[in-house]
C-alpha cells in the first residue's frame, strides 16, 4: 500500500495520455496499481474505519483502517498472498486461501463499518452475500484472510461491492420485490405502505456488466445474506452472447454511468 496527496496527482483532459505510475510511486519491477481508495482527509476519523481486502481466488480479510495510518514513502506490506500449495488461510480446513495452483491477486479494497454487508461476484456470473463481521478483523497486516467464496474451476472474483444492511427478512424481500412499483394502499402482500415506502427508500441496485457490452441491474434484496465460503447465487448468466463478468457494482436511481473499452474508448 501506498499514500499520496490528491494534489499530486497530475490532472489532465479525456485525450491526455496521463504520466507512468512508476514516476509517481516508487513501484517494484512487475508491480501494478489495483485499487485507488480516497480516504477523509482527517486521520482522526480513520479509526472508526475497517478496510477488506478481497483477492481474485475468493479470499478476503478485514483490518481496522488504524493500521495503515503511518506509511513510509516506499509503501508498506498490506497483505500476503498465497497459492493452493500454501495449504490454509490463517486456520481452520474452511479458511483456505486459495483455490488453484497460481499466485493469488488482489482485486479490490474498500472502506466499510461492522454495519456492512459485502458482496463478492465472480466471472462466470456468481454472487455471495455476507456480513462484514463474518470475517474477524485481523491484527496482522501479513496474512492471507479466510475464505470468502468457495470458486468452482476457472471462476474468479472480479470485484467486492459494500451494501447496507437494512434490516428485512426474506419474506418482506419477497413481498417486495413482487409488489408493483406504485402503492397507494396496503395491498394482499402484508407490506403497509409505510413500510413498502421505507424499503423503496433503502433499496439499493447493483449493475453487472459483460465482457461483451450486456448488463442488467437488479435489487440488492434479491441476494439473500449466506455465511461467508459457500458458493454463492447465480448473479447473471454468462452466454456466449454476454460473456464473463468484467464489472459489478452498487449504483444509484437516476446516476449517469460511463462504460469505458480496453481500447480506451
């Protein structure tokens, strides 16, 4: 992990080329950015915070943002990674750290509260949904995590989103998600339009994109909330028309979104 002011990010238009990371941060040989993550600017506030780390064969660890507080200009040690000859994460036969022969990668860090879920979807179109606090918080900065999703041949994760429990159970989710998106009156779904008002106040959308262009975006309440290391739902299928999954993640109603090709456009 790295720390660097915003300001010093050099700031450029939709056609500049942009400067090579290795000039901005003193990055080893075959060493490459994976995630940027903005933080408050006041560090006091960084304690209140966990950070999760999610790597591309399922596994997953949480930290509270206080350990990463000092780091030297030359970056510090964030997380160890590991293949299936390693053998366990850090204990238990369910907490292996990884799913195939070759070294793992990190995919994705993101800012969360022991209030969060989190939500891991994989390439050939699975999800799973768990509470953040399934995952213990490590001490240690140089371990592997546990098992966040049991992948099943080629699979791989290709993104973590954090969403925010509300607080339902799966029968009010059901009759929600049945319900016609207009109430004017309590109807036969036992929903009251109170409580049908709060649940469409709370709900969240999560876009999944294929490597071919298609995507779909879907009601978070239509991923139920499993125990962390299972493997997971079907998000969405991935044809020979969609493709594998390149991108999933929380969106909001009336949001604008841009879509941008390897080819840079």
């Amino acid at each position: 992990v790295y720390r660097m002011k915003v300001w010093r990010l050099p700031e450029g238009g939709p056609n500049t080329k942009g400067r090579p990371m290795v000039n901005l941060l003193p990055l080893s040989e075959g060493e490459t950015i994976s995630t940027v993550l903005p933080l408050p600017e006041d560090e006091a506030e960084w304690g209140k915070l966990h950070i999760m780390f999610a790597t591309a064969r399922g596994t997953v660890r949480r930290n509270s943002m206080a350990a990463f507080t000092n780091i030297p200009t030359a970056g510090k040690i964030a997380m160890k990674f590991g293949s299936a000859e390693d053998g366990e994460g850090d204990g238990g036969d369910d907490d292996d750290a990884s799913n195939a022969g070759s070294l793992d990668r990190l995919i994705a860090v993101e800012l969360l509260t022991e209030e969060d879920d989190v939500l891991l979807a994989t390439k050939n179109g699975k999800a799973i949904r768990f509470k953040s606090t399934d995952v213990r918080e490590f001490q240690s900065r140089a371990s592997m995590g546990v098992r966040g999703i049991r992948l099943k041949d080629d699979d791989q994760v290709i993104s973590m989103s954090i969403l925010r429990r509300v607080g339902t159970s799966p029968e009010e989710r059901e009759a929600y998600l049945k319900a016609p998106r207009w109430r004017d009156n309590e109807g036969g779904d036992g929903l009251t339009v109170e409580r049908w008002t709060e649940l469409a106040d709370k709900e969240q959308f999560l876009l999944t994109v294929t490597v071919n262009g298609y995507g779909k975006r879907s009601s978070t309440y239509e991923y139920r909330r499993t125990n962390r290391g299972g493997q997971g739902i079907i998000n969405i299928v991935t044809s020979d028309r969609n493709g594998g999954v390149v991108a999933s993640f929380p969106v909001k109603q009336g949001e604008q979104l841009m879509l941008v090709t390897d080819q840079g456009k």
